[in-house]
C-alpha cells in the first residue's frame, strides 16, 4: 500500500480519492474547501495544511482541477507541490486542460527532479464514483508503470496514450465527440418531437442500431426527463471544446463542427445554464426550434 497525495477535491476528485482510500493506500489531501477537505478527513484521508505540504509527505500526487490556471498554481505557485516535492518524486496530473500547458509544468518539474504525467479521465461523476473512469495517460513508460496500478483503483481502463501532452489530447479527441454526439442527439430528437412523435420511443427505436452510443444511452434519458443535474457541467465542457479548438490552431487544424458547439455552449452559458449537466447542450436547438424534448 502507498500513500499518496491528492489535491483537488470537487465532484470529481473526492469520489476517485475515496476510491484511493477503499483500495487501502493512505491519502494526503489538501483543498481550499474547508468542508470538503473535512469532509474527505472524516472518510480515512490525511489531513494536509498546503499544497506545498502534500509534496512533502508523499512522493505521488494526484491533482484534479478545473483548467490549467489552478493546475499550474497548485504545482508550480508559491507554496505550491513542487516547493515541497522531492527528486524523484512523482505529479499525475488528472485535470483536462490544454496539452501545452501540461507539457509547460512537466518541463518545470523535470528541471527539478520531479516527473509529471498528464491523465485526464472520461466518464463524469458516475463513473468517478464506480471507479470505473477511463483514464488516458501521456508520460513517459517508467512514470506510467510507476503510477499503473494506483490509477486502476480509480479507472476500469487506464491506456499510455504517448509523452507528456498525449493524455490530454486524448482527451480533447474525446470531447469533441461527446460534444457533438449530444448536439445532434438534439437535433434529432427536436426533429422527433415536432413531428408529433415521442421521444422516448424514438431513442428506444434507435439506441439498438448504428446511432447507438454510450452518450446517447446516458445523456438521452436525462434529456427527456429534463434531468439537467450535473455529472459533468457545459461550462467544463465549453472549456474543454475552447483548449480543442486552441491545439486546433497551433496545429493548423480545421474543426468547424467543434467551434460551431463550443459557440452553442458559450450562448447557454449566457443564458445561466453553465453549471447544468452537458445534456442540456440539447437544449441550444430546442430553443432555436421552439420545442421542448420531453415526452408527450
């Protein structure tokens, strides 16, 4: 058993250090949240003081963060991970943020002895709870051998994707096709419902064939039921969609089914709808289309 750092501690950190915890590692965990640092005391974790603090006590450390501001401050700002982290010591991180800035703070950390590695994950709270999160990992073969085992307490499929950055570009692959694959479930379904037809059996009807997917079978009968609350929030994903569409460009690449959402996901986001889950993408075409998804 090791014992580990985890920083981190929101709707998806707390479920996966819980997961550390029932698989018997020891957890060092730090949050500005009071409560839910309190809250992850009172389920087995360590109690740290600072970031700074859960380098020195552990020489692995997981960070789950909103984007790649906090990621950076967390590891590289004064009294951060790093300030206490020993040579050889080990940072994972599992935010989604942009591939670059991931490549940024591991050459921050390798000027200082420190390996880092980039493993963000897919499958929102549920699976982050389940422990069954599929997790992309970029770093190098001896980090990810390292770190294996301990990521498979959090993850039902853990896969090195390539070097420092390959994790998250993974993981913006993967964006870009939930994103989308809601947005035409929108489409579809707007269409279905305006034609006089139920939803629900419209997805039954089709679930089984080619326009089947896992997006489908779980954003599909939330959005009937106008279940908006959220496992993984449109204003993450409009973030996830805007570091895409950035890679995009440093890359010369064209995606103009990804910039044409992530436009959609900002107008919900002017519409208060930022902290609703992602299915509510959908709701861009129903307010367009004036037609509410939902069962007659």
């Amino acid at each position: 058993m090791a014992t580990v750092g985890f920083v981190g501690l929101g709707i998806m950190g707390r479920p996966m250090l819980n997961n550390l915890l029932k698989a018997g590692h020891t957890v060092v965990a730090y949050g500005r949240n009071a409560a839910k640092l309190d809250a992850c005391v009172a389920a087995g974790a360590e109690r740290a003081g600072s970031n700074r603090e859960v380098g020195e006590r552990a020489a692995i450390i997981f960070t789950m963060l909103p984007d790649g501001p906090e990621v950076e401050e967390v590891v590289l700002g004064t009294n951060g991970i790093l300030e206490g982290a020993k040579a050889g010591s080990l940072i994972v991180d599992m935010s989604s943020i942009s591939p670059m800035v991931s490549q940024k703070i591991a050459a921050a950390c390798g000027a200082m002895g420190v390996d880092f590695m980039d493993a963000p994950v897919s499958g929102g709270e549920p699976k982050a709870v389940e422990g069954t999160l599929a997790i992309m990992v970029g770093g190098s073969e001896a980090a990810f051998e390292r770190a294996e085992a301990l990521l498979k307490c959090m993850g039902s499929t853990v896969t090195h994707t390539g070097p420092v950055g390959a994790g998250n570009t993974t993981k913006l692959a993967n964006q870009i096709m939930v994103a989308c694959n809601i947005a035409a479930m929108g489409e579809a379904l707007a269409l279905a419902t305006r034609c006089g037809l139920d939803p629900e059996v419209v997805f039954n009807a089709v679930k089984g064939g080619l326009a089947g997917s896992a997006v489908l079978n779980a954003k599909a009968p939330m959005l009937i039921a106008r279940n908006f609350k959220p496992g993984f929030t449109i204003r993450l994903h409009q973030k996830d969609l805007r570091n895409a569409l950035q890679a995009a460009e440093a890359n010369k690449v064209f995606l103009p089914l990804t910039a044409l959402v992530q436009q959609s996901l900002l107008s919900l986001m002017g519409d208060g709808k930022g902290e609703l889950d992602h299915s509510a993408i959908a709701t861009f075409t129903e307010e367009l289309s004036h037609v509410e998804i939902k069962r007659p």
